[in-house]
C-alpha cells in the first residue's frame, strides 16, 4: 500500500496529457495504464528498452521505455522512502550532492556512454 504522503508527493508532481497536475485518482489510473502497457508488451530488461527508443526493434518494444522507466523511478521512490521512513525520496537523490566534480561526472558520462556505444 502506498503511504498517503507518496501519492501527495507524486499527484503534486504528475500531469497529465492535458498539462494540468492530476489527482490520486488520475495517479492510480496513469500509474495502472502503465503497469498494463509494460505487462502488453514482449519482455524486455529497463537498460535494453532505453536502447530500443534508438533503434525502434519492430517487436513493439520501441517506445517501452517511457512507461517502464516511469515505474521504475516509482518503485525507486517508494523504496528510497520506506528506507528513510518518507524521510527521503528519489528527488533527493536526484538533487543531492556528490563527491564527483561536474568535470569527473561528465568524463564519467562520456566513458559509460562509449561502453555502451551511444553517442553523449
């Protein structure tokens, strides 16, 4: 179940098509439309659906990621907030400090994008 203060969090955060912010109702129906989509389509791992917006692979993975990568930062979220008891979210990762300079994140960017041979 997920905790009043993350469905706060997240309908103060999510619009919909329209642009205008959506409710906890509007949440639950995004979030289930989603989690249909993903289960509709062939499986395929997070990392390879990022490379298939890319490539467009004709198995309908091609645009995947966007839904799934969406769940995913929800469920890292949730995570992220049951371990700091709502102390903390994804947004504080996302925001927080690092012991990189942006000068080491950016070589550290152009090295992962060359393994994975994706332009940066």
């Amino acid at each position: 179940m997920i905790g009043a203060n993350a469905v706060a969090h997240c309908s103060l955060t999510l619009t919909g098509a329209g642009g205008g912010v959506i409710d906890e109702h509007g949440f639950y129906a995004l979030t289930a439309e989603k989690i249909n989509e993903v289960n509709a389509s062939p499986p395929v791992s997070l990392e390879d659906a990022s490379v298939n917006t890319w490539v467009h692979p004709v198995d309908g993975t091609g645009y995947i990621y966007y839904p799934k990568g969406s769940l995913a930062g929800f469920l890292l979220d949730i995570m992220i907030r049951d371990a700091s008891n709502n102390a903390k979210s994804l947004d504080d990762v996302m925001r927080g400090e690092s012991e990189w300079s942006p000068g080491e994140r950016e070589l550290f960017a152009g090295f992962t994008s060359l393994l994975n041979q994706c332009p940066f």
